[in-house]
C-alpha cells in the first residue's frame, strides 16, 4: 500500500497533475488527492487549474463537468464504470422532450446530471448552492427542476415556490431506514441528526440539520462536542473523523444492510490500484461532444458566477 501510494505521488508530480476527490471516495483515496470537496468544490478547482492533467476520483458525471469545463486539459477518471444512478434517472432525450413541452419554464439542473442533460439546462445548482440560486430567481418564475425530486421538493419547502420536478432519485439516498434511525435516536439521545437533502422527506423531518456533505462536515466541525447519526453516503465519515477525531460519528443505516453504512457502490470503484493505472497510462480519458460541451458549460459557469456573487 505504501509503495503504490509513493509511485502515485511521484507519477502525480512527473505529469504535474491535479487530483481531485469527491467526499464519498474511499478514506485513502480521499487523503492522497490534491483537493477533497462536494460537487460545487471540485467543479470551481477544475475551472481554476492551470494542470495539464485532471484525474477526478469520483463519478463519470464529475469527469464530464470538469471536461466541459477545461475543454483544453485531458481528464481522466479511474474507472469508467463509476456511474450515477440519479444522472442515469434522468436520460438526456426525456428530459429534453419533458422541457420542450413547458417552454415557458426556465430549466434548473442539478450538477448531478449528464452533460446532455446540461446542455438543455439554463442554469446548474449543487445542493450547497440550490436554495440561493432558486431564490434568485423571481418567486412567481415558473421553474423546472430536475433531476432530484427529493432535492426539489427541499427547496420547494423551505422557499415556498412550487417547481416542477423531474422524477429522478439517488439510490444511496432513497434507502435509509426511518425505523432504523428513530432506533438510533433512542439509544442516542443527544445525537445530532445530519442529513443531505437527497433523502426522503421522512428522514429530512428526523433531521436536526440539512446540507449538503460539505454543510454537514462544517457543522460538524463547529461542534465537536457532539455525537452525530449521518444520513449521506458514509464517505464522508473519513473527513468528519479527520477533523474531529475524538467525536462519534454514527453512519444511518439502510432498510436492507449487512454493513451498518450506506455506501455507493460506483463511488467504490475507484481504488488506489486503479488511480496508479489511470495516471500511468493516461486513460480512461473522459470526451465529451464538442457541440454537448458548448451548450453544457452556459448553464454551469452560469451557477460559478451566481456561487461567487453570493460568495458561496
């Protein structure tokens, strides 16, 4: 393990690459990486890079925005296999026929979509940026939002606006257990529930606190004191523990789970073996359609600079 992560370090430096990690990576790929973050983290690295290389440790659809975002710069991904179940509920030709039918609505896409699905899009949001760029927007704009339902029916709640949302979901999201989290709550009372807004509005009304990974990892910070039951993808544990090393952290299980945890099973595709083997031979390289690539950037530099203006 220590030589493969050597020859990665010295390869990383030989190609002067960057490597960014998703939150959800495993704990040693997130701690080799350049840069860790949540999906508005890394696609603000990528824009601002002078790398030549990219190798984005997450899934395809974070490969994709950093490659729209740096048509000039080869991105490369460890596995090409690490696909999204709510990029893939959300099929580009569907979508695209789903605005075309309410022309009248502007069209607000998650980062967490392909880049075909982007280039229908007038403006992307990340669940760290969605509620402010929502509310940028006038409160009677008709609005289509997708893919997330759980996500949109979030920022429905809290901004009191009434979008129109697309039926899409994350299936590490979908399946935590209420029952299984009330039972935490019992034999841990003073436990801190955090939550992203990907989840079931049921477990959304058990939370104590809702963000994204990189909200839920900052609150945690703040409070050290406290114990926390997580209801994300249990990624991120690894950076709550790095920062908080004498807190307990209690992943939210699922309905159906031999671990304890709720883990994606393309975030963990990615292993150090293949990181080594994606540096070395410069492959697999992510593409996108040149004319996809045109259209797809508009809407995610559009959510860089509305993210900046309102310094997010």
């Amino acid at each position: 393990m220590d030589n493969l992560i050597e020859a990665i370090k010295q390869l990383k430096k030989e190609k002067n690459a960057l490597i960014l990690a998703h939150y959800y990576q495993q704990g040693e790929i997130q701690d080799i990486a350049d840069f860790v973050g949540d999906s508005l983290a890394l696609a603000q690295w990528a824009a601002k890079t002078e790398a030549p290389i990219i190798v984005m440790c997450g899934v395809h659809f974070m490969g994709e925005t950093a490659k729209v975002l740096c048509p000039d710069k080869k991105v490369l991904v460890p596995d090409m296999a690490a696909g999204c179940s709510l990029a893939d509920s959300c099929p580009a030709e569907e979508f695209a026929k789903f605005v075309a039918e309410h022309p009248d609505h502007t069209v607000i896409s998650y980062v967490n979509t392909t880049a075909a699905v982007k280039a229908v899009t007038d403006v992307v949001v990340t669940s760290t940026n969605a509620r402010q760029i929502v509310e940028s927007f006038p409160k009677d704009e008709k609005i289509i939002f997708g893919p997330d339902r759980n996500l949109g029916s979030y920022i429905n709640a809290i901004t009191g606006r009434n979008m129109l949302l697309w039926n899409g979901a994350c299936h590490v999201h979908e399946q935590f257990s209420v029952e299984k989290i009330v039972e935490l709550k019992r034999e841990h009372p003073q436990a801190v529930v955090l939550a992203h807004p990907e989840c079931k509005s049921v477990v959304l009304k058990l939370a104590d606190v809702v963000g994204s990974t990189a909200a839920l990892l900052k609150y945690a910070v703040a409070h050290p004191e406290k114990e926390y039951i997580v209801a994300t993808e249990s990624g991120i544990l690894h950076e709550m523990q790095k920062k908080c090393p004498q807190t307990t952290f209690i992943p939210a299980p699922p309905n159906d789970s031999t671990c304890g945890c709720n883990e994606c099973n393309f975030m963990r595709l990615n292993t150090l073996q293949k990181l080594y083997d994606c540096l070395k031979n410069e492959a697999p390289e992510i593409h996108v359609d040149p004319e996809v690539a045109a259209k797809a950037v508009k809407p995610i530099q559009r959510m860089l600079e509305i993210s900046a203006q309102l310094k997010l």
